[in-house]
C-alpha cells in the first residue's frame, strides 16, 4: 500500500481581513480525503478531513451542503477559493488563493489520479479497525 503524501501551507485571510496559516495533507492511503487544519488565535490547530472530490468541485462552483462548504469568488482579477466551516462551535469563512489550492489539487492527483482511489485504499484494512474490539 502506497504510503506517498504531500502537505502544504496556506494563509487564509479570515473575513477578508485576518491571516489564518492553513496546512493541507494529503495521503495515497487514503484516497478519498484531504485534511485542512487551520491556526487559531491561541496557536491550536483545529482540523477538518473532507472529500477530495468536494476540494475539486469546489474549485470550480459551489459545493457541499454540509459542515464544509466551497466555491470559487473573483473580485478586482484575484480568483479566491472561499471555505466555509461551520461546527456546533462557532462559523468561520476563509479565503485562500485559488491558484495554490488547485496547484495543491493537481499535486494529489499525480499522486492517486481521480477515479483510480479504490486501487490504493485497503478496505480489508478499514474493516479490521473497524471490527478490533
């Protein structure tokens, strides 16, 4: 099982103001999800695993209905990535070059390209996790 990954940072602007460092991972032996944390105010990391599928659609129109939600904005000729994240906590909007989120993207997909995740992820694995009392 390939055990390839890539990370990146980010910085958000938070409410169009506030810079929040993001980081950005991505596993090949975990296909299907990319894992964001955000730095708060008090030097945490809260994190957020999503769909690499939702970070693709998302790059081009709006998407996701849930906790995560993603659509591209263009203002003055800079195209942003707009996250939304949401939680029993509190909301938070983030904006994030859309540039370097779809150079992150195309990294992933060099990595597992899209609709070959099934082929690096080990289902026998999961259900042995799930199953170990």
């Amino acid at each position: 099982m390939s055990t390839e990954a890539i990370h990146a940072e980010f910085v958000a602007l938070y409410d169009g103001t506030t810079p929040v460092r993001s980081r950005w991972s991505f596993r090949a032996d975990q296909p299907f999800t990319v894992t964001v944390a955000f730095q708060t105010e008090r030097q945490r990391w809260v994190e957020w695993a999503f769909s690499r599928d939702l970070l693709a659609d998302g790059l081009r129109g709006p998407a996701g209905v849930g906790d995560v939600r993603l659509h591209p904005e263009a203002e003055d000729g800079l195209t942003v990535l707009v996250v939304e994240i949401e939680s029993p906590e509190g909301y938070a909007e983030l904006e994030l070059e859309h540039m370097g989120i779809s150079s992150f993207l195309a990294a992933t997909e060099r990595i597992v390209p899209f609709g070959e995740e099934s082929a690096y992820f080990d289902v026998d694995g999961l259900i042995d996790d799930l199953t170990r009392v």
